[in-house]
C-alpha cells in the first residue's frame, strides 16, 4: 500500500468516526422547536395481574417504559380496572407490591426507570419492589446525558454542603463537580436546571418541562395513578383535559381508516388508552362512574374520540398490553409527527 493510499485511508476512518459519533449524539439533538403539545398514555393494573413471579411482573414496567421513551410520550398513567369491591382497604407499601397494589409497583418502577441513574440512590431507599432493577435497561434519554456530554439543560438532585457565597443551594448533575443554584431547597429534591454559559453565574432552576417548551428536547415522562378509567380522563393535569383521546381495541375501526394519511389531525394533549387482557371494556365495567353514566359493553367507545383497531387480522389469539403499546405508538406516531 503506497503512502498515499494509507493517508487517505485514515482520512476515511477518521471521517466515519466522526459520523459514528454525530449520530451516538443525535437523540439529544432537538428536531423541533420548543414544543406545547403532549402525548400521554394510559393502560391498567391487570396488566401484570396475571403474571406468577417477579421476575415476569418486572419485565413488564421495563419493555413499557423503553416503548414511552422510544416513542417521546410525555406522561404514562397506571389506572386501576379492578372491582372495587375487590381491593384491599390498606396496602404497606414498604413491602412487594407487585403482587398486592399492582398500580403502586408499576408506577414505582416507572418512576424509578425515568429517573436519571446517577440519582436514584438518592431518591429511591431500598425496597422490596427494586430488587430486580439490576436487569432493567436504560433509557439513554436527552436527560441521562453521559458524563461528559454537553447540554444546555440538565436534571439534578439537591445536596448537603457550602456554596462559594453562602447562600443558595449544591445541586448534583452528574458531573465531577456539583453546580450552584440561587434558591434553597432542601437537599434529596430533584429539580431542572438550565446551565449558565459563565461558569462562575449559578445555574437557573426552571419548570420540568422547559426542556420541552423551550427548546423541544424529551425530557422524559410524568408518572400518574388513577383509581378508575373515568379518572384517567377526569384527574388530567392539562386545565381543558385531552383534546384528542383514542381507546385502542380489537373491536375498533382499522387506524387507517381513522387516521388517513391525506387527513392531519390537530391536538394539543393526546390520550392514547390501553385495555389489559380483558380489554378497556372490563375497565369500564368496573368503573363505578361509568356505570352511573351508563357507559358499559360497546358503549365504551362512547369515551373516545377514535376506537382504534391498531392490528387487524393479527396472527395471535392474544396481543400483551406492552406489545399493543409498541404496535400502537408505531402506527399513531404519524399523528405527532405532523404536529
């Protein structure tokens, strides 16, 4: 090989290099401006209702919350489709719950799973339901950045020590050295900081989702329990609820047939819905309120504006909740694509 050949053959190797990197990178790159609208999904506790060990009950939260962050959904609710009269008055939640509160083990790991790695021992003691986190995998979010990676904005844990002036808060960031805020807050709080460019300015604390609304980054998901499939819907944090809800069934209409590709669809908070091995209706059946407003059996699709079948002519008797969620939000994301 002459001389000339190997120099352009390290000018090749070192140009891939350089691409390998950009594209390692590019899940933090923003492909928007900041963001308003939202996508939230909702499915229930007897998704693992069923489910004889721990080990499976665990998977189920983990493939779940790979498919929230996958897809950019911005709030998950575990709602509670079980007979009322069937729950327990009390559960001790400092025991395993994945067996007793169904609601409260999934919500816990899902909260534990967004949660930048470098916190969680701050924020989440030791318990019974954690036990099995080992095997989870990450999330590889904008907001578990690397290291050493740059990003204007970064999530952070509140610590016990001195700032340079005295006053104000540590805030760990995940990085060698912690960074100062202005405000202070008591230590083990998570907070949302935006870095100053001057290293010796304190860092700006602002909303959780000004990552989002300001520079259109996935900041991750909220977590919320709901007692009921009405609550879902009732309990929205958004002031004027969701604007778009879809229920996802195999008694629904085709998605293409909902959703053609010549039609755009606006919305500014999506709520897509998922039954658990009985189906959304079995939720609905259980649902008190429902009842009183006579929505039951077929009825229930009065609840959406869509009743989507996401997988006709599937080739199995059953689909599992985490995998109509990964089938869903697949065929769906073309919505909030247009957005």
């Amino acid at each position: 090989m002459s001389h000339q050949e190997r120099e352009a053959k390290k000018r090749k190797l070192a140009n891939s290099g350089g691409n390998a990197q950009q594209a390692f990178h590019a899940v933090n790159v923003p492909a928007q401006e900041g963001r308003d609208w939202t996508v939230s999904v909702a499915f229930p506790s007897s998704t693992i209702a069923t489910l004889p060990t721990a080990e499976q009950r665990m998977a189920v939260p983990s493939r779940i919350a790979r498919a929230l962050a996958i897809f950019s959904v911005d709030e998950v609710i575990v709602y509670d489709d079980s007979l009322a009269s069937s729950r327990p008055h009390k559960t001790d939640t400092s025991v395993y719950t994945g067996d007793t509160d169904p609601v409260h083990f999934l919500t816990h790991v899902l909260s534990y799973m967004e949660t930048p790695p470098f916190m969680r021992k701050a924020l989440f003691p030791l318990h019974p339901n954690l036990r099995l986190t080992s095997s989870l995998p990450g999330l590889d979010t904008a907001h578990h950045p690397h290291p050493k990676e740059s990003m204007p904005y970064r999530e952070g844990v509140t610590i016990v020590g001195m700032t340079k002036s005295s006053t104000g808060t540590l805030v760990d960031i995940g990085q060698e050295k912690p960074v100062e805020i202005k405000e202070d807050i008591p230590p083990k709080t998570r907070v949302t900081l935006k870095l100053s460019e001057d290293e010796s300015e304190p860092c700006e604390c602002v909303h959780p989702h000004a990552p989002r609304t300001e520079a259109g980054f996935y900041w991750g998901y909220t977590v919320r329990k709901a007692t009921s499939l009405s609550a879902v819907f009732t309990e929205s944090p958004y002031e004027n609820g969701y604007d778009l809800s879809i229920g996802t069934s195999e008694r629904g209409s085709p998605a293409s047939k909902e959703f053609p590709s010549s039609k755009r669809v606006q919305f500014n908070h999506m709520l897509i819905v998922f039954g658990g091995p009985r189906g959304i209706e079995y939720a609905a059946m259980n649902d008190e309120e429902l009842g009183g407003m006579g929505i039951q059996g077929g009825k229930t699709r009065e609840l959406f504006d869509h009743w989507v079948d996401v997988m006709p002519n599937q080739g199995s008797r059953t689909i599992r909740t985490e995998e109509a969620m990964y089938i869903a939000l697949t065929v769906l994301k073309r919505i909030w694509d247009n957005e």
